[in-house]
C-alpha cells in the first residue's frame, strides 16, 4: 500500500466534514448579534451541503453483508 492510499480515509475525511459543519453552525448560532442574517444563512447552507457529502463519504465504504451459509 502506498502512502496516502488507506482505504479508511475517505470515511475519515467524511467525518471530518461533518464536525466542521457542526463546529461552523455552532459559530454561527452563538454569534448571534455580531453576524450578519446573510453570512449565518451561508454558513448554515454550506453545513447542510457538508453535512450531506460527509456522510455520504462515511458510509460509502461500508462493507457489503456476508451471504447467508447454506
């Protein structure tokens, strides 16, 4: 295997999108007065979006289930 071709890195860089869409719409809810309407509703917007495309990176790679034994 070479370097940087893990196969379990693309459920990592899932789930690294995922808690950077929390951590950036936690910003934005508690910073409430000091952003403006526009910028919280990008930020919600891009975190939905990341959201989205972080699990489908994180559940991408799950294993198929064994066949039933006969």
């Amino acid at each position: 295997m070479a370097r940087g071709d893990h196969p379990m890195r693309t459920p990592v860089y899932g789930g690294l999108l995922i808690a950077a869409a929390m951590i950036g719409a936690t910003l934005a809810v508690t910073g409430d007065r000091s952003w403006p309407g526009w910028a919280r509703v990008v930020v919600y917007t891009v975190a939905v979006v990341a959201v989205l495309v972080g699990a489908l990176l994180t559940l991408r790679d799950r294993t198929p289930p064994r066949r039933p034994r006969r």
